[in-house]
C-alpha cells in the first residue's frame, strides 16, 4: 500500500531528482524520495544500536549483543 503526499522541496534537490531520473539512475522522482526515507530509517535504526552498544558496552560476539538487543523494546517498529 502507498499515499500519495505532496512535499515542497528547494529547486536544487528536484533539479538532483530529475538528474537522478535523466540519467537512469532511478525510474522515478518518488522512488528518489523513497530511496532516501528508507536511507534515513535504516539510519536511525544504527544510531538506536549504537545507543545500545554505548549503554551495555562492547562485546566479543554477538551473543552479548542479541541478550541486551532482546530485552529492549522496539516501539519505532510497530
């Protein structure tokens, strides 16, 4: 399922999208759009891990971190 939104960008960044789009690098300036959103979850995902890590500290293996990811409650996610 998708929305359609309506969103005001700088004439800088749609004349990028359209470059983007010229050039064949993406089908379409809402795929651009998309692209970056998913960019930028994926980016906030790495920062609540390192968020994690910092508050638990490093581990060896990752079993420490599956025990102290497992206890943590993922909200955002829902």
């Amino acid at each position: 399922m998708s929305k359609q939104i309506t969103v005001r960008l700088p004439d800088e960044l749609v004349e990028f999208m359209d470059q983007l789009v010229d050039d064949h690098k993406a089908p379409s300036r809402a795929s651009v759009v998309a692209r970056a959103m998913e960019r930028e979850r994926r980016r906030q995902l790495a920062e609540r891990d390192l968020a994690i890590l910092t508050e638990h500290g490093e581990y060896d293996d990752l079993d420490g971190l599956a025990a102290a990811a497992s206890g943590t409650v993922l909200s955002d996610l829902d």
